[in-house]
C-alpha cells in the first residue's frame, strides 16, 4: 500500500476530510488523535496491516509519517 | 392489550442494562449478561428469544454461556452478524485498553479474543409480533455499524448505545460513525414521539426528550 493510501485510510478512520493529513501533520495538533482515535488506530494497524500496536509505541509517535512508517 | 413494564438487571462490570420483558408466561431479553441476579430473575419462565442492540463486547459477551445453558436463540441485526464473529469489531481484544475510557461499571473483565453467532438475523424495519406485541426493528448506526433500536409496542424503545441521557453518543469508536448518526439515527429519533420511554444499554430509562443531544 502506498503512503497516499496509507493517509486516505486514516482520514477514513478518524473521519476526516479528505486531503487533510499529510505525512508532516503533527499528531499533537490533531483533535481527533485522542483516546478513541489511538483506539480506532490500534484496530486499524491490526486489521489492516497485521501489526500489533502498544501503547508505548503510540507514544513515541510524533507525525503522520511515523504511523506509515510503523504501518510498513 | 396487557401494558409491559421491562425489568431492568445492572451487570456490575460494564454496567450493562440487560432488560427483560414478560408477558403471558413468556418473556424475552435484551442484551442478555448471565449474572445471577439475571439467572434468578428468568428461572421458570418461559424465554422465547434475546436480542443484542449491537456488536460490542460489553453487550454479547454472555451470548455462548447463554445459548449453551439456557438454549435461548439469540436474535441482532443484520449489520452486526460480523462484529459478533470478530474479535477486532466487537472490541474484545482491545478491552484492556477501552476500560480506561468507560465510565460505566467497574471493568473487572479483560481483554480476549471472543466471537459469537446469532440464530437470526433482523433487517431493518422489520416487525416481529411477539404474545401479541409489536417489536419494530430499526438500525441505528452511529455508535457502530451494528447498532439497533427496539420499539415496543410504540411505547418503549431500547436503544443499546445509541442514545444516553447524560452522555454524548460515542461514534468515534472503530465502526463507528459520526456522519451516519446525524443522517440516518438522528432523524429518525427526532421523528418519534418525545414522550416515549427510552431504555438505554447502560445508566438509568428516561423520556426520549430528555436525551443528549448535541444540535440542542
């Protein structure tokens, strides 16, 4: 899966309009990176990709670019 | 026609409402968790069926126990059939995680991998007649994909987590779906009569005018 797709998916996924993300877009900027977007992000990277997140990993998670990079 | 008063059973650890409905000897239950006050309370009666307002794991996680002991047929809507069967849908790997984030009960259940079936699935708008009553079927999507109301007898509406009075519905959770809460449920609730009473999946009945609503 490219990063574009990788990025639709998770505007998908925190409801998002599209073209919002980007791979720069700071995660502590965004709202919807809250307790329920780790969550829906957490099932997203299982489903999707197969990989198990903690949550010692979304902590270390600055930017966009970091999940993709995560997601493989 | 007889009036039904539903009996309304807390399980501590989610703080599910589990509802159970009797009328002529017969009975019914909404999102069935096995405790033993539940297990007291339908000893010597007759129970046709149960039903699951949605997929979640706090909702269904009694279904197996509840099919294998009692043999009680276990009825949801159609678009809930996978999230019973999936793990990742009705949230049951990940409790260990949404516990922090629930403000109901006292969580005392851990994360596992669980999926059950239902014996029957209900489409959107279908009426079941039941003892000579009216169940209307309606698929609430928002808090998930699965989400259904029941209407009895235009009377009593059992909303699972589709609508609290002191809390916002929770769409934001995996499967759910902000856009379709106000497109298709909020329309729909704001089209019933007000006065009606509603029968939420956790915390306590209230009049459907009194429900959070967040356009108000």
């Amino acid at each position: 899966m490219t990063n574009p797709e990788k990025i639709a998916l998770l505007e998908e996924t925190w409801e998002l309009d599209e073209g919002t993300l980007t791979e720069d877009t700071v995660l502590a900027d965004l709202d919807e990176f809250d307790s329920m977007g780790k969550l829906s992000l957490i099932v997203l990277c299982d489903d999707e990709f197969g990989k198990k997140l903690t949550g010692e990993t979304i902590k270390a998670f600055q930017t966009v670019k970091d999940i993709l990079d995560f997601m493989g | 026609m007889e009036t039904l008063a539903p009996t309304r059973i807390i399980d501590e650890r989610f703080g599910v409402n589990t509802y159970i409905i009797s009328a002529s000897g017969h009975a019914f239950i909404i999102d069935p968790v096995l405790n033993p006050k539940l297990k007291e309370s339908i000893e010597g009666i007759s129970i046709d069926f149960s039903i699951l307002t949605h997929e979640h794991y706090d909702h269904i996680y009694s279904v197996n126990e509840l099919k294998a002991e009692y043999g009680i047929p276990v009825f949801c809507g159609e678009s809930a059939k996978n999230g019973l069967m999936d793990p990742a849908v009705n949230m049951s790997r990940y409790v260990d995680f949404l516990k922090q984030y629930i403000p109901f009960g006292t969580g005392e259940v851990d994360s596992c991998d669980y999926s059950c079936g239902a014996d029957r699935l209900l489409k959107n708008g279908e009426m079941i007649v039941w003892q000579g009553h009216k169940l209307f079927i309606k698929e609430t999507p928002g808090h998930s994909k699965g989400s259904i109301c029941i209407m009895l007898n235009d009377q009593y509406l059992f909303s699972g987590d589709t609508i609290f009075k002191e809390y916002p519905t929770a769409t934001r959770m995996p499967g759910g779906s902000t856009k379709a809460f106000k497109n298709i449920t909020e329309p729909w609730l704001d089209s019933l009569p007000q006065d009606i009473m509603v029968y939420p999946g956790h915390t306590e009945p209230f009049m459907l005018s009194e429900r959070y609503n967040t356009n108000h």
